[in-house]
C-alpha cells in the first residue's frame, strides 16, 4: 500500500495546502491502487514530534506500507538529522520513498547524494526563518521597550501603554516586597534564601504561586531578575563585562527605565539564572525600576559567593547530610560551595 503524507505548520497564502499536498500526490498513483493519506495540519518540520508521521512509521515497521510519496521532501522533514533517521527506517523495511517535485532515486548514490543536499537545505532555511524571527522580534523590543512577553513577574502585572505597547505596571503592595527582599539580603550578611522566605511568610506575604508559599527559587528569581533594577551606566557596565549582547545604545542607559535580560538561559535555573551572558541579550524597557544598580549589583555578587551547588535531594560533596537535617527554621539543608574559609558549608 502507498502512504501519502503531508504536512503543513501555518496556513499561508504562498504555501500549498493540505489538500492540494495530497491531489499532486495521488498524481504519482496508478489505477485503483491503494493508498492511504496521513496529515499533519498544524506541525512544524523540526522534528519528529507529529501524530500522523509517528503512525505511518509504525505501519512502515509493521510491512503495510511500500511506498512513501510526499509533495515535497521538507513536508516530511526539515532536520538532517530526523530526515536519515526516518528514512534508515523506511530502507530497512524496504520502503521507497518519492517526492513530487524533486525527482531523485533513492535507489542509486546519487540520488541519496541529491536527497542529502535538499534536506540540508531545508533545515537551513528553517534556521534562516528561525533567525529572522529572532532579529525582528528583538527590534521590535528594542524600539520601543515593550514587555517582551509572558507572565508580569512578582511586582507587575500586564498592561498597555497609552500607544497600545505591552508593558508592566507595578502592584504597590507587591512592589513593597520587593523592595524589602532586597534590602534584607543586602544588609543581613548571614541571612540565607530559606531564612528570607521564612521571613515573609511569617510576615503573611503571599507570592505569586498557587498556595502563596515562598522558598529559595522563588526569592533568588526575584533578586536576579533585573526589571525591577534602574538601567543606568552602572549597570550598563556590570553587564558589559560579562559579555551580553545590548539592544541599545550606551548613551540610553540614563536610569529613567529598567532593564529586561532575553535570550537562552544557562546554569542553575533555581540559584543563577544567569552564569553566563554572552548567549543573550538585554534591552531598556518602558517602565521604571525600583531598585538602584548598586543594590542589585551587590545582591548579584553575593549569590555569586554564596552560589548552590545542589538541592538538598540530590548528591554533593556532603552527600550523606543532604535532605538528612532540618534547620530551624524548617527548611531543608542545603551544601554550598564557599565560606570565609573557602571549604562547604551547610546552610538552609
């Protein structure tokens, strides 16, 4: 039995449809010969990931299928890789495949060989849309400051500007516990995470999630999230040694706004968000900070003494303490990497 496959991720003016994907397709059909039509509407080519590819490989692997014919071969795969994968499959269960508008055969080396080069293509016209996306949706920001999207963070909560652009207005009451989580871990030299979320929660402020709870991921995203930070030359400069990309000009950063770090995150998601910048970006927004940079700055350099190695259920240098001890205040102790000593310690 013949298996038409198509695929199609956004409906587009200069793109062939479903439907039309599957009339060129029957083109390559005998006379009363079987087939069957499975489609993807909906599903992007980047990988494999797709209800109606993942059930025509299973019929290939079960023998019902001999021929595979697609409209055109980045309708089935954009990714080199997925693409052999997929078609090691099919060889091996002696499958052919056939695209409508490529005439190769896959029977001989060169056409493997043409096969190879238009899936190469393929893939880099994905990662050449992926880029222009990216450029464009980093612009777009970059003029005009614009929240850059998703939920407001602890503090804010989405708004429009009078010209209709995304943006952030604060919640007074929320911002106070902002400010106040910062001071505290600025001042206090010994107090820990776990001790600034005991704090508030015997104080009854409620954060952000479901039950309101506060723990030590929840303050260290606020405490490293730079919104709520006043984008003057100072920061300007903490950051340029630490390689990020900027949107805007130097001679912008004049305090009057606050900063928005996007890009790809790297390290530990729940103590440094950000180890290393040189994979992302940083623009001015359209609203203001509340924190001065040199609060943030030493907030910054402080978690940066005091970095987690591990959570308290996972190995470390003091495996056999981990999630053992409980602190008095109740949370869990944790290992760290340094003390005045530079040896671990236990904290909470």
């Amino acid at each position: 039995m013949k298996a038409l496959y198509a695929r199609q991720s956004l409906d587009k003016k200069d793109s062939l449809s479903i439907e039309g994907q599957i009339e060129q397709c029957k083109l390559q059909l005998k006379d009363n010969e079987d087939f069957k039509v499975y489609e993807d509407k909906g599903y992007s080519g980047k990988n494999t990931s797709r209800p109606a590819l993942n059930e025509l490989l299973q019929a290939i692997q079960a023998g019902t299928i001999d021929t595979v014919i697609v409209y055109r071969l980045d309708r089935f795969s954009r990714n080199i890789v997925d693409f052999f994968n997929l078609y090691e499959i099919m060889n091996k269960h002696k499958c052919e495949f056939i695209s409508v508008t490529e005439s190769f055969d896959t029977t001989t080396v060169m056409g493997r060989a043409m096969m190879s080069i238009l899936v190469t293509f393929a893939q880099m016209e994905r990662e050449n849309i992926q880029q222009r996306v990216r450029d464009n949706y980093y612009y777009r920001i970059a003029q005009d400051g614009r929240w850059a999207g998703g939920p407001a963070p602890f503090g804010f909560t989405n708004s429009r500007t009078s010209d209709n652009k995304p943006t952030l207005l604060p919640n007074d009451q929320q911002i106070e516990i902002v400010k106040l989580i910062y001071h505290l871990y600025e001042s206090s030299v010994n107090i820990s995470l776990g001790q600034l979320a005991k704090i508030l929660t015997d104080k009854g402020y409620k954060s952000n999630r479901k039950n309101g709870s506060w723990d030590s991921s929840t303050i260290s995203k606020i405490l490293q999230n730079s919104v709520y930070v006043q984008a003057d030359q100072i920061l300007y400069q903490y950051l340029e040694l630490r390689g990020i990309k900027f949107l805007n000009s130097r001679d912008c950063w004049n305090g009057t706004t606050s900063a928005h770090i996007v890009g790809k995150r790297v390290g530990n998601s729940n103590i440094r968000k950000y180890t290393d910048l040189k994979e992302q970006s940083v623009y001015l927004t359209n609203f203001s900070g509340i924190i001065s940079s040199r609060t943030y700055i030493a907030v910054m350099n402080r978690l940066a003494q005091n970095e987690q190695l591990t959570n308290s259920n996972q190995p470390s240098v003091l495996l056999e303490l981990g999630g053992k001890l409980k602190c008095s205040c109740g949370y869990a102790i944790k290992s760290y990497s340094k003390s005045t000593n530079g040896r671990p310690y236990l904290d909470c």
